[in-house]
C-alpha cells in the first residue's frame, strides 16, 4: 500500500514538474512573441496598418507555440501517467497526413499570408499589383488579399498565388514620362520648358507637400520615327504620382503650345512623282466625267 502511495506521489511530483515546466515555457514564449510584435510596430508603414500586422502575427505565433507548449506537455503527462501515447501519435499522424493533402491549399496560403505580414509586404492602403491583378489593398489577411481596382473591382487573392508582389506607394512613389521633341526644336529648350513647369507646381500648394523633390531628367533614351523621347521623373508621396503626373502633363501641354513647341505624333508624308501625278489626275479627271 505504500509502495503505490508513494508511486502516487512520485508521479504526481513529475507531472507538477512537467506542468511548471510548461508554464516557465509558456511565459518565455509570451514575452519573446511581445518583444517581436514590438518591433514590427517600430517599422515601416501606418501606426494603424502596423497595428493590425502586429495584432494578427501576434495571435498567430502566440495561438501556435501554446498549442505545441501543451500538446507535448500532455502527452509527456499522459506517459508518466501509464497510458501509452505511441497509438496517440500514430492515429494523430495519420489524421494530420489526411489533412495535409486535403488542406494542403489552405496550408499555402496560411503559410503565405503569415510571411507577406511579417516580412511586411504592404498594408492597407497600399497600391500594389499581385497574381495579374493590381488595386488599393482593402485587407490583409493570413488566408487571402483583397484589393480594390480603379474601376471599382473587388479581387480577393489568395496568399499562396502570389509569387511576386509590386507595391506602388511604399514609403515614395515616382512618376515616370517621356517627352517627345520633334527633330525640328532645341531638345534643351524643351527640357528647359518641362523643368520650368515641374518647378511651378512644386512651389504651389497642394503640390509643395506631396512633390518631395525636384524634377530629375535622365536624358535622351530613345530616337523615335518622328521624336527625340526624354525621360525624366517626379519623385512625390506615396500614391501621388498619378495626382502629380496629370497635372503636370496638363501643364505641360499648355506651356508647350505658348512656346510653339509641337507634341510630335505619328504621320504618313505622300510624295508623288510628276508622272505619278498627272496619272492620277487623269484618273480622276475621268471619273468627274463619268
């Protein structure tokens, strides 16, 4: 009888250890899963879009690391009780292989979607282009992406299709245009012209706060059928290039015009011969007769 009392007691001390263990386990991991969420808040993007990211990982990593914290601690406290865990651990491999070909979908795009938030990626509001799609991000979510295209289109994309995202507001933004010369006009006076207008509208508001930097030519690229093509960009904030980009080439045209400086743009010159000429006002002689 004491023999078994003190079997009691000695499992009983084992399983209190195992237990203290798992809670000191648990504690760490809590604090270490905090500090993480921490700095993620300290990076880049909207406090409340850096909110939501951290909130989400957190419950995730936090959801995740108690699950195995308690799960080997059960089956820990189960082998000392004398219940044998090995049929356990076979039927629960068996049901998790089930699973894993079954779900193994959702497995991706939960395995995706914890990475894209992590890493941070985007956020909401961000401009991006993923999987052929592109649109103002709505939400960020461990399982799919939803965004919102200039003509109003909801897309909802999977994390697991994404294998390369475009985001086009992170941190700045750029717009980039070529201005077509005619062969005819002083490419420098053109340029001349296209910084004059640029520097305008930066000194306006509501241009002065969104334009972060002056106009920046990067110089002849191309050699067109009827232009010499100039790029040149506008460095602005996130999501004000188009803004920014409309209202300069609107701008610009303008500007162009009172300069007597031509858009240059695609024609088809004719030139007949003498002989070809008069054969073709026979021609057309004889149909007004007819």
């Amino acid at each position: 009888m004491w023999a078994a009392v003190a079997d009691w007691a000695d499992t009983l001390i084992r399983v209190a250890v195992i237990v203290g263990v798992a809670l000191a386990l648990t504690r760490i991991a809590l604090t270490v899963i905090n500090r993480v969420t921490r700095r993620l808040d300290e990076g880049d993007g909207p406090a409340t879009g850096l909110k939501r990211r951290s909130k989400t990982l957190a419950s995730v990593m936090r959801s995740a690391v108690l699950a195995l914290i308690w799960t080997v601690a059960a089956l820990t406290v189960l082998s000392q009780a004398g219940i044998a865990v090995g049929p356990l651990l076979a039927a629960a491999g068996i049901v998790g292989i089930a699973l894993g070909f079954g779900a193994q979908n959702l497995v991706r795009d939960l395995l995706a979607g914890f990475f894209i938030l992590l890493e941070n990626h985007y956020d909401v509001g961000d401009v991006i282009e993923v999987a052929g799609v592109s649109g103002a991000v709505e939400s960020v979510g461990l399982r799919t992406t939803t965004l919102r295209s200039l003509d109003a289109r909801r897309h909802i994309v999977p994390n697991g299709e994404i294998r390369v995202s475009t985001n086009l507001t992170k941190l700045y933004s750029r717009y980039l245009m070529t201005l077509p010369v005619p062969y005819d006009e002083d490419v420098d006076r053109a340029v001349g012209v296209l910084r004059r207008v640029a520097d305008e509208m930066r000194a306006e508001a509501p241009f002065r706060e969104v334009m972060v930097a002056p106009l920046t030519v990067l110089g002849v690229d191309n050699y067109g059928d009827s232009s010499v093509d100039v790029t040149c960009y506008v460095e602005t904030a996130p999501g004000a290039q188009w803004q920014v980009g409309r209202e300069l080439r609107r701008r610009l045209k303008r500007a162009l015009d009172e300069e007597g400086i031509s858009i240059p743009y695609p024609h088809r010159e004719i030139v007949l011969r003498r002989a070809d000429a008069e054969t073709v006002a026979e021609a057309a002689g004889r149909d007004g007769d007819g």
